[in-house]
C-alpha cells in the first residue's frame, strides 16, 4: 500500500531571526516550519510516536538517540514553557519575551485591532517597551509543580457506588483538591485526569494576566497559503509572534527561559517539541472509534461547514464584516480540516484493523489469568454500554447540555456565566458544577470584564446560525426549540436579544456579577431571561450524559489502563489532555509519490510559490513582501519538517535540540498525521 508521509511543520530559527532582524524597520517576522515525519519501508515519512509527560520520558528510547534527559533539563524545558489558552508557547529572553505562532496569538491581536488601526493585516511592531500592546483578556500559564493524586482521587468512589455515584464522588475530590491547593500555595491547579481515568495528577501552575504584544508579522505571510496549504507541505508560513509578561507593572524575568541556536536545525538531528497537545484518542476502544465515525464527526463535520459558509457570506458583505469575523473563520476552516483528516482515518480499514488486533491481545492477556480478569475484564464492556448511550444522546446533549450553552455568542456565554454563576456560588465548592469552582472564580470574573469588543453584528449572526441549528437537529416543535425562538424566525429572534442587551457594557456585567442571584433574579435582561428559562433542560441533558456517559467510560478505561500497566508496564505515554508534553524526533527529508521532499523550504521558494499561484489570495503577500523583495536573501531557510509526535494545542511549541536551544517553532502537521 502506498503510504502518505505523516509530517509536523516548525518555523526555522534563521527565518525567525530575519523576522526578528527586520521587525527593526518593518513589523514582519520569519518563521521555519517543521513537519513530523519518519521514513517507513517504502521511504515515506511516519511520526516517531509518544506524547511524554515530564514526569515519565521515553529514557530507553532517547538513550538509543545517544541522549539523556536530566531532571535539570526537564525542569528547566518545563518552566521555560508557556501554556496559551489555545495553544503553547516559551519564554525566550530573561525579559519576559514569549514565543508563540501568530495564529495562536490572533485572538488577542485581533481584539487589539480596529478598522482605523488593522493588525491582523498590517502587522504590529513595538520598537520600545511603552509601545507594547496591553492585550485585553490574554492570560498565560506556567506549570510549576506535578503531584500524582491518583490515590486520593481512586479512593473517595467507594465499593458499591454506581458508576454514576462514583463519578460524582470523585468530582468532589477533585475540587477538594484545587481548592486546597490554590489556597495552600497560591498556585492555579488542576487535576489532570490520564489514561482516561487510570491515573490522576495535580498540576500547579503560576498564572501571568499582564501580557503585551511586541510583534506579529501581516496574516498575508503568517499564513500564506491559507486555507487550501493548511496541513500540507512545503509550506511558507511566517506564522509565529511575540508577546511579553509583565508582573508587578514591569517585564517579568524567567529564571528558565530557551536560548537560541546559533546554527538552527541541521537534516536528521534530534530534536523535541516541548508543548500542550490539546486531545488525542489513541486509548479509545474500537467501540468508541466507532461512535467517532459513525455519529460524533459526521456531525460535527456538518456543523462545520455550514458555519464556514455563513461565516463567509457575512464577510462578504464588507470590509469591515471581513474583519470582525477573520478569527472565528479561520478557527473553523481549520478545526473543518482537521476533523476531516479524523474522520478520513477511521474508514481507514487498516487504522481499524490495527485497533482490533491490539484490543483483542489485550483482552486475551487479561482473559488468561482469572485475577486479571476479574479485576478488569469488564472494562470493554463498560466503554461498550457508555457508547451505545453516548449515540443515543449525543446530538441532544451537544444541543442543549454541553458545559458551554454559550452558543458561539460572547454575550450570550456572559450570560449563561453570570446566571449560572449567580446560582452555583450559593452552594459550598464541591457541589457546584465543576466550571464554578473556588479556585476558577478570579479566572471566570477576569474574563467575563473584559473590554475587549463584542460586536452588534457578528453576535447576531452567531445566534441566528444556532438558533436555526437548534431547530434543524432537534425538529421546530421540540420544546426546547419552542423557548428558545419565543415564537420568531431564528433572526428575528436573535435581533431581538442582541438588541435588548445590555451585556456590551463591562460596568453592567461587573454589577449582575456582584449582585449575586437576587440581581440576576431581578433582572430582565433578554439573555439572561432567556438562560433562565432553557438552563433547567441544560442541566438535566448535562447530568443524563455525565451519568450513563462520562460515568461508565472512566469506570471502564481505569480497568484497561490498569491491564495495560500490567501487560506493557507504566512505560505507556496516556493520550494527550492539553498540558505539558515531550516529543521527539528528527528533522528529515521524505519520499513521496517518487519525488524527495526536502526537510528545509527557504524565502526563494515563498515568492517562486506566490508566482506559479498567480500572486492571488491567499497567495498574494503583504505589500512590503513585494517592495522590499531585493532584499530577502533567498537561500534563508524557512519552514522544516520533522518526525515527532504533535497534534492540535501543539502550535506554538518551541522546537529545541538537544542543549535546550530553540531551533524552530511548531506550526502545523500535514492531514495524513491527523
């Protein structure tokens, strides 16, 4: 069979050096991409796979590469490393200067720009440190501190408990333990579930709420290319950008931060990608695959693509739509992708195939030792009965019950967190929903006061597309459907909540918050009235999939985890969960369809690739890309590609060698590794 090569995109070090070099005079950075790819019997490139936690490194198999990795070297990559609310980043200087990919930080670019003043299209350079940017609801995380809590966590569900009772109860621990440990220390925690349930840690982690930009290139060379070389390679993309923390109103000065190599990455050297991959589902039996492909991404694939379309339609209709909507376009385009690279994999019959036999070795080791099979053999059977819910109840739950009913709306989540919030925080933390901890509140408030801008137009159209979504999976007579509408047309109805809000204002935000429930009871504010009158079915559509889901699926994935543990050892890395992670891998050159795709592009290749495109969007570049071409050396090496294991929360993360030196910055993976 022939094979696509699995690869991983980084920007190279000399092209953010040119970025960083010409940010002097014009405010556009260069960036390497990287592509994770190993070469399997036919020539073509496969990822060298493994999400490590810091806590358990892969040593046997960095010692094969000739290396070792050290608890200082791991400390000092960890605390170097900087968590985006969407993707990863680094500190990079002793000065508080953080690395990122522009497109992890073009939300906040984006709340920074205004129609006079268009960042995303002209780019942004702060020559001096008073002209760096405040962004307005941007915060960041460290991890500081790793605690294994897997016992604490496994003892509160007792014997006897349902799966649901069980659940419920750790729950409670688990909030116990945020809460004592935000007190205690001062620290943001988290309690990180691993193998699905098979181990539990808490995570510490310092947050930075002071975070100014200082440089990001135009989208035009940020993301050259756009949505039709999103996951694919060669690429060109100058797709990074800069941003400092502040602490105390002065730079904040990283002990830990990543230096830079002089000489960039070099053809088949080690290298490791040190981030947050955001979800990966390596650990799902073929039963939960299944749900996956038959129920889950078939319609999240739908509703994809209808938003990408009206997203479109309504950047159509000016410049000014085009730009108010440019984030929220480029989040779905590309969440479109890369669910459908997900989906294209599982009718994969040789992806399944693969899945089947290792279950089925798994299942024969624990079904041969009458202790191993009564401690764990009816984990399958477990996952089993919660997908055979989960295909029931999906689409309902995804309408009304998920944990955000925000619907795509920024002032309809402020409404759902102040009436939600005005109600949970009556109650003692450990009986909340697990959002409205004591430890998350100062969190929850920073972000509901944001002035950042929330406009009229976009808000409406977001609440008309979910409106009429509601309707389409749920049918216009479903009861929920008839509450939510109050008797109009889904843009009637949203013209009318958006109109009558007063939710725009931070000030009355700020006073619905502090006044606690008896404001928000008191209050007509058309969204919160309407929250109001939908959050009893949300509630209970949560609960019904948390018990005869989540329930059942952690109860039956702790059992496999453990048989597992038992038959490979605790050498097994957990799927990804949006925190702190090792990979590595090489930087190679790939065969594929009999042509050698080298591991290096360079700025030659971007203006030959802007010429045969026709020099048309998305590959038309930036005015000053154009004029001050004589100038670019054109041998600059640009984007690399590279075999270690990334996925989605990735973006962003430093490629570094094996000194701890920044060679490159994680961007993207080609479509064949999704």
């Amino acid at each position: 069979m022939h094979m696509r090569p699995f690869s991983r995109f980084a920007l190279s070090v000399s092209g953010i050096a040119a970025l960083v070099l010409a940010a002097c005079q014009v405010p556009s950075l260069h960036l390497q991409a990287r592509q994770g790819a190993a070469l399997d019997t036919q020539g073509l490139l496969k990822p060298t796979e493994g999400m490590w936690l810091f806590t358990q490194p892969p040593r046997e198999l960095l010692a094969q590469q000739g290396f070792t990795a050290t608890k200082e070297w791991l400390e000092h990559v960890q605390k170097s490393c900087v968590r985006f609310p969407n993707g990863s980043g680094s500190f990079v200087s002793a000065d508080g200067l953080v690395m990122t990919n522009h497109h992890v930080g073009r939300s906040a670019i984006d709340k920074l720009s205004t129609a006079e003043r268009n960042l995303m299209e002209h780019g942004f350079y702060a020559p001096t440190r008073d002209a760096e940017l405040k962004c307005q609801d941007l915060e960041l995380m460290v991890l500081w501190k790793i605690e294994d809590v897997t016992d604490q966590i496994k003892s509160a569900a007792k014997d006897g408990m349902d799966a649901a009772g069980a659940e419920a109860a750790r729950k409670v621990a688990i909030t116990a333990l945020t809460d004592a440990g935000k007190k205690s220390t001062g620290l943001d925690c988290e309690v990180v579930t691993l193998y699905q349930g098979g181990r539990y840690h808490l995570y510490q982690y310092k947050r930075f709420t002071d975070v100014r930009l200082v440089l990001a290139p135009e989208e035009g060379i940020a993301f050259f290319g756009g949505d039709p070389d999103n996951f694919e390679y060669p690429r060109y993309n100058l797709d990074c950008s800069f941003f400092r923390v502040y602490e105390d109103g002065v730079p904040y000065k990283p002990a830990d931060y990543l230096k830079w190599s002089a000489q960039g990455a070099r053809e088949d050297e080690l290298v490791f990608v040190a981030g947050h991959p955001g979800s990966t589902r390596r650990m799902y039996t073929l039963d939960h695959l299944r749900h996956l492909r038959d129920v889950r991404y078939p319609k999240t694939l739908a509703a994809y693509w209808r938003r990408e379309v009206q997203l479109s339609n309504f950047s159509d209709r000016s410049d000014e739509h085009a730009r108010i909507a440019r984030d929220g376009l480029f989040g779905v385009q590309n969440s479109r992708k890369a669910i459908t690279g997900e989906l294209s994999s599982l009718f994969d019959p040789e992806v399944m195939a693969g899945k089947e036999r290792a279950e089925k070795s798994l299942r024969a080791f624990v079904d041969a030792d009458a202790s191993r099979r009564a401690q764990w053999g009816d984990g399958w059977d477990l996952v089993s009965k919660s997908v055979r819910n989960a295909n029931e109840l999906y689409t309902r739950y995804q309408a009304i019950g998920a944990a955000n009913l925000g619907w795509g709306s920024r002032l309809m989540s402020f409404a759902v967190v102040i009436t939600r919030g005005a109600e949970e925080r009556t109650k003692m933390s450990t009986a909340r929903l697990a959002e409205f901890a004591d430890a998350d509140l100062a969190r929850i408030e920073r972000q509901l006061l944001s002035k950042a801008p929330v406009y009229e137009a976009l808000e409406i159209n977001a609440l008309e597309s979910r409106l009429l979504q509601l309707g389409e999976w749920l049918g216009g007579d479903d009861p929920f459907v008839v509450k939510a509408l109050g008797g109009k047309t889904p843009r009637a109805r949203a013209e009318e909540l958006v109109r009558g809000s007063k939710l725009f204002d931070p000030a009355e935000r700020k006073r619905l918050w502090d006044g606690g429930k008896a404001a928000v009871d008191a209050s007509r504010e058309p969204l919160i009235e309407l929250v109001r009158a939908l959050d009893a079915d949300s509630r209970a559509a949560r609960k019904q999939w948390e018990n005869e889901v989540d329930g059942p699926q952690k109860a039956g994935y702790a059992k496999i985890a453990e048989a597992k543990f038992a038959a490979y050892g605790e050498s097994v890395y957990p799927d990804a969960t949006f925190t702190l992670r090792l990979s590595f891998g090489n930087v190679k050159a790939y065969q594929e369809d009999g042509k050698r795709i080298a591991p290096f592009t360079d700025f030659a290749g971007l203006y030959q690739r802007w010429e045969e495109r026709h020099k048309v969007d998305p590959f038309d570049l930036p005015p000053r890309w154009i004029e001050r071409r004589a100038k670019v050396d054109g041998s600059v090496p640009f984007n690399f590609v590279c075999t270690a294991d990334i996925i989605g929360g990735n973006s962003g993360s430093p490629t570094i060698n094996k000194a701890g030196e920044v060679v490159g910055l994680i961007f993207d993976g080609n479509i064949h590794g999704l």
